[in-house]
C-alpha cells in the first residue's frame, strides 16, 4: 500500500479541500480526520485548537500518512508552524485568499467571510499587510456557516436566510469579491453566489491548496487502482454517513470507509 496523504479540519468542512485532492491525484489514497466533536476550532483558544491539531497529526502519522494538508485556516494560524518545526514531514496550510482578491477586485473593496480564529490570527493580518495595500478590506466572522455545513444544511430557506445576512452588508459596502476564509464555506458557495449576484466573484484556495500539496509529493502515483480512502470523524458517525454523499457526491461509497474515533 502506497503511503497515504493526510488531511485533517476542525469538522467536515475540509471535505471541500478532499474533494479537490482526490480530483488532482486521483491514485492516491487519502486519510480524513474531521475533530467534529470540537468543531468549531474558529471559537476556541489558540492553544486548545494547537493541543487538538498534535493529537490529529500524531494519530494520522501513526497511519504513515507523506504529507499532512491542515484543511482549516483556524488550525493553520495557530499551528502549522509549531507542527513543521516538530515533525519530518510537509504540512499544507490554507490561508485566506486576500492576495488572488486583490488583483480581482475592480471597486477596491474585498469582503473576506472567515472564523474568529482566523481573523485575529497574525497571519492573517500579515496577509492584509502584504497583499491589502491601498485596498478596503471589510471582514465578518461567520460561525453560522459552519453550523450549516456540519448539519448538512446547504439548501432552504433557514440557510438561504443566514447567507443573506452575513453577505449582504459586504456587498452593501461595496465588495466586488468575497474570499471564502474556512473550508466549510465552499459548500454553501452556491447559496452564496445566488445572494451575491452574478458579478460577485467568490474566491476559496482548495484547488490552490491541493496542487502545493501534489508539487511537494516526490513521486505521484501511477494509474494502478482504485483507492479506498478512509474517512474519520470525533462526532457522529450516523451523521458522517448520512452527509458524505451529499459534501462528496463524486467519491463512491465502495471507495472510502467511514470510521468513529475516540481521540
């Protein structure tokens, strides 16, 4: 067996971020870790959200996973670094995508829908130093999102209700581009594109994400088989089962196995 990639979020929401890796590298096989029962990490203390993503990592390492993919911005700004300075093996982080915004935006106004985490993490304003000069960017914390995404609510009108009340007041200050700041909001990226009008554009970093990853792997896979992936959650595993079809409707059941753990 081919040594598999790792890719651990707060909850289900970096299912968006495993979609993108199994479409790039198809061939190899892929270890999901979804911490649910602590979802959301954005709420948390950073040194409670570090001490859960070691706990992750040591358990998807003693699955002899290459290389680990932090499939939430929360997990990334307050640890990402601790982990590469810790363990051998590469680490993927996601970050907000202030810097494709930038040279998107034609009104100079960018709306950047995030976790509380994220938008007080240093990284996060290193990336508005860096990329946000001269630009007004207007953030909003979205808990609400998450909760969505975790209930599998990504249609109807309670989830209709809550896109319109976090988007519209940064398209009502003008924002041209909305970056989606956490690996759960993806999945309501339709939802939110519909309250958002047509000429907004939406920006999220999972394709992004998984071709770094690809770049950093020695030799990818050759076509050979399919790979059964596995797929663990902290929370409910009636749950898992009855999302996964819908957050990854191209993933056949007969290639994953979906597991409760403990940790």
């Amino acid at each position: 067996m081919n040594s598999p990639i790792g890719i651990l979020d707060s909850g289900l929401g970096g299912l968006s971020v495993f979609n993108e890796v199994r479409a790039l590298m198809p061939d190899e096989t892929l270890i999901y870790f979804g911490d649910s029962a602590w979802c959301p990490y954005g709420a948390r203390e950073a040194e409670e959200i570090q001490q859960r993503v070691f706990k992750v990592t040591d358990f998807l390492l003693a699955q002899g996973c290459k290389i680990i993919i932090i499939a939430c911005n929360s997990a990334t700004i307050t640890a990402v670094e601790a982990l590469r300075a810790t363990y051998p093996i590469p680490f993927v982080g996601m970050e907000p995508g202030v810097k494709p915004a930038a040279a998107f935006t034609k009104t100079g106004t960018i709306g950047v829908l995030a976790t509380e985490a994220s938008l007080a993490g240093e990284k996060f304003h290193q990336l508005l130093s860096t990329h946000g000069q001269g630009l007004r960017i207007i953030t909003r914390p979205c808990p609400s999102f998450v909760d969505l995404v975790e209930n599998g609510e990504l249609h109807g009108a309670k989830a209709h209700a809550i896109v319109k009340e976090e988007t519209l007041p940064l398209i009502g200050a003008g924002a041209d581009v909305l970056v989606l700041g956490c690996t759960h909001y993806p999945f309501l990226r339709p939802l939110i594109q519909e309250v958002a009008g047509a000429t907004v554009k939406i920006l999220d970093t999972g394709a992004a994400v998984a071709r770094h990853a690809k770049s950093l792997i020695d030799e990818p896979l050759a076509s050979q088989h399919k790979a059964k992936h596995q797929i663990f959650t902290t929370g409910s595993l009636k749950k898992l089962e009855r999302l996964f079809p819908a957050l990854c409707p191209n993933t056949p059941l007969q290639e994953i196995a979906l597991h409760q753990s403990a940790l």
